[in-house]
C-alpha cells in the first residue's frame, strides 16, 4: 500500500491532509534515524510470515532482495524521505513496493505500526545504550590513568566548597569512576528490563494470523516478547528509564565540569587545560577559558529536559496508544547525541589535564587540612570529641588572627589552650601522615588507593575485551 500525495491513510477518507496538519503530523524529520532498525525488524517480521505460511515463500525472498536494494540506497544516501508518508516506516514501505511490487504490500500483514515503532525503539534504544556504556568504560579508564599517575599527590578535600581534610588527588579522580560506575549499572539494567519484543503486539490486541512471536524475538535478540499487547503499545517506561540514567550520567559530568572549571581557575590553579579543549576571548586576549567543560555543564540541562518532556507526555494518557507518544523521539535522540558526546570529550580533557602540585600543596598548607588531626588525637587521649573540637577551633581562631598554620604553633601555645598536648602532636600536623591514617576501605590511604587501582585495573582490563563495536547510530 502507498500513500498518494497527501491523502489520509485508508480508504474512509475523501479530503487531503491539511498542509499545517500535516507539518503536525509528519515524523519522518527524525524517525528516519530508526530506518536501520526499521529494517532490520522488518526482514525478521518478513521470515517469521514465510515460515508461518501467512505469505508465500517467494513473497518472502522478494522482499528480503528489496530490502538488500534499499540498504544499498540507504547507504549510499540515495532515499528520498516524502513528508506525505509521515514516517520512516510509510517511507521504506513505499519505496520497497516501488522496487518490488505487490510483495511489498504484503509485509505489513499482522502488524501495526504500533508494535512496530515499539520494536524499532527498543532496537534503536539497545545500540545507543551500548555506546553510552562503552563512552562510560573509556572515560572511566582515562580517569584511571591519570589516578595511576598520581598517586602521590595530595590536594584539599572540600565541603561546602572549603578545604576540609588532605585526600590524594588518586582517590578523588576514582570517586568520578565510582559515580560513572552506577550510570553504567543503571543503564544495563534499563536494557536488561526493556530487552522484550514487541512485534505481534498489533495495534494493540494482536493478530488474527498464526505469528510466531518467539522466532522474531530470538532473531531480532531479545529475551522474550512482551506479555500483554495493550501494555506494549502504550509503554514508553524504557524511554523515561533510560532518560533518566542519561540524566544522572549528565549530571555527574556536570559537577566534574564544575570542578575543572574551579581547578583551572587563577584562584585554584590545581590544573592546567589543554589548549585543545578551551578557548579564548574575543576581546581579552590573555583569557584561557574551560568552554568544553563549562558546556557540558550546560548541556546537562538538555537531557534533563528530555526526560521532563517524555514524563510530562505520558502522564495523562489512557491505555493504549495515542498520538502524543510520537514526541517520545526527539528529546531521545537529542539526550543521547548530548551524553555520548559530553562523555567523549571529557575522556579527552581528562586525558590531556596538567595537574599542578604546588598549588596544591600550598592549598593544603593554608587551609588548616589538618585541624581534625589534632581534635582525633585528643580524642584518641580521652578527651570528648566534642571538647576536642572546640580546642582546635580556638586554636584555628589564634593561627587566623596571627596569620600562622597550626603546625607554626610552639608547645607552649597549644598548651595554652590545652595542658595536655605534648610533642607528640606534631607527628600528627603532617598532611601525609593524616592521610596514611586512614588506613581503611574506602579511605585515602596510600595502600588503600592502590588496592583500588588495581581492582579498577582488573575489572577495566575484563570490559574492554567484552565491548562489542557498534556502528554509530
């Protein structure tokens, strides 16, 4: 079946589509970037009807050699996408009837383009999860990296944005890989839910004709087709869950793009930029600034919105499906071009930093880092904590007015705070000595931080030899 210029589908229409209704209406503007799961679904649609006998076995082979033609024209960009037919489905359809005849018109038997945009989605949907895990594995292993490489160097750790204790710069670029890790986990669990098949679902209660519904699941690879139809062709669920696992990722590399942006300030100066991931000013030319990481900061705010859109689409809507559901696309498409690219440019950043030491260490100096030390260690004599903490603010108080670090206190000025402080505390007014003392899992501690290291090493190693190239889509 075709549709001829703008005329409603089917015959219980007499009038033309209105031309703004049909600007509307019209999908084909983005759904045809499906037209390769759109394919693919249909040549396994195509097989199960010739293995059914719900067409005939030559039906079956002529439709299979079109669709060899059209994916030689869909690659060579030789399709020509008609706004009248709507849709990518209405698009390859037409064109596969005017390339092998009245076959083509056959293929759409026991399926609606309900169950099939349900199938194209999930197919389309399962490649893009697969980049966005494989962008997650090569940024986690850029961090990894440059953590192996800095093992040693100790910066301010921070709360409510003020130096608060001395942590290695290692374990801070893994508390990135650890955040990446549970965007990875949610969107592998969003496939492992949504991995069902919709085909045979019909319009939204099946098919008369005797479809085997498990041979197009297993060849298209999903689990197992979906269980009731009505629910097939009303769901979007895997949508919103997998926007919202891109969300959390794109939030995550919004607050790392907010560190960078900080840390490659004058005012921080803890890193350096590459030259090819900032730019300079129109008018000052002395500025170097983070424009990548301060965009993918912003960008953020475009996945969010996507998955906002697609629950505010489907808040209201009765079983089964209805028109709104066409808006489910754009804001997909748009979230997952801005997380894979936000996360392949910030594996680039992260590979090309400059950490800078000094500054670092300077931070620590002068941030009364090690404050907690002194508290722990007249804790650690008997003396309440709480007590503790109020000798050591007073003692932070005394170095803010005579513009001195703790460690510049004499005995003799502690003590006057405290009778009990002896020499011994200045063993603990060392910033790598209060970091080795928190020798315990999930701590900074220097064996800590490597056994890290080394089961991030492992568990990367392991992934990259399992990830599975995908053609961009």
């Amino acid at each position: 079946m075709e549709n001829n210029d703008k005329k409603a589908w089917g015959g219980r229409f007499a009038e033309d589509t209105a031309d703004l209704a049909l600007k509307l209406s019209e999908s084909i503007s983005y759904d045809r970037r499906l037209a390769r799961q759109d394919i693919r679904g249909s040549r396994a649609h195509a097989r199960m009807l010739a293995a059914r006998g719900i067409i005939s076995a030559k039906d079956g082979e002529t439709i299979q050699s079109g669709f060899d033609q059209l994916e030689k024209e869909l690659a060579e960009g030789n399709v020509t996408w008609d706004v009248t037919k709507e849709d990518v489905h209405m698009n390859l359809e037409s064109r596969l009837t005017a390339i092998i005849g009245d076959a083509g018109g056959r293929l759409h038997t026991a399926r609606s383009r309900n169950d099939q945009v349900a199938t194209d989605t999930r197919l389309w949907l399962r490649d893009a999860c697969a980049q966005t895990v494989g962008a997650i594995h090569h940024l986690q292993s850029a961090l990894h990296r440059r953590a192996q490489e800095n093992v040693d160097v100790l910066l301010p750790g921070y709360t409510h944005l003020q130096r608060a204790q001395p942590v290695r710069l290692a374990h801070h670029l893994l508390a990135w890989v650890e955040m990446l890790e549970r965007d990875r986990g949610r969107i592998s669990d969003a496939v492992q839910r949504f991995n069902q098949c919709p085909l045979g679902s019909g319009a939204l209660a099946g098919t008369t004709f005797p479809i085997d519904r498990e041979q197009t699941s297993k060849e298209l690879g999903f689990r197992e087709p979906t269980q009731n139809s009505m629910d097939t062709v009303a769901d979007r669920d895997f949508i919103a869950e997998v926007l919202s696992a891109w969300s959390i990722c794109a939030i995550h590399l919004s607050r790392f793009s907010e560190e960078l942006v900080l840390w490659c300030s004058q005012e921080f100066g803890f890193v350096k930029m590459s030259d090819a991931y900032a730019t300079g000013s129109s008018m000052m030319p002395q500025k170097k600034n983070p424009d990548m990481a301060e965009l993918i900061r912003g960008k953020s705010g475009r996945v969010v919105g996507a998955l906002v859109s697609i629950l505010t689409v489907m808040k209201g809507l009765p079983l089964t499906y209805n028109r709104d559901m066409q808006e489910d696309k754009e804001g997909l498409f748009d979230g997952f071009d801005t997380v894979l690219l936000s996360l392949q440019v910030m594996a680039g950043m992260v590979a090309t930093l400059s950490f800078q030491e000094e500054p670092m260490a300077r931070a620590l100096k002068e941030g009364f880092a090690d404050a907690t030390e002194i508290a722990d260690w007249l804790a650690e004599r008997g003396m309440p904590f709480r007590d503790a903490h109020h000798v050591v603010g007073r003692l932070v108080a005394r170095c803010t007015r005579e513009q001195k670090v703790l460690a510049e206190l004499s005995l003799e000025e502690l003590q006057q705070e405290h009778a009990g402080f002896d020499d011994t505390v200045y063993e603990v007014l060392n910033m790598e000595r209060a970091v080795e003392r928190r020798d315990h899992v999930g701590g900074p501690a220097r064996a800590q931080v490597q056994a890290q290291l080394q089961r991030w090493q492992t568990l990367l190693e392991g992934r990259a030899n399992a990830l599975t190239p995908t053609d961009p889509i």
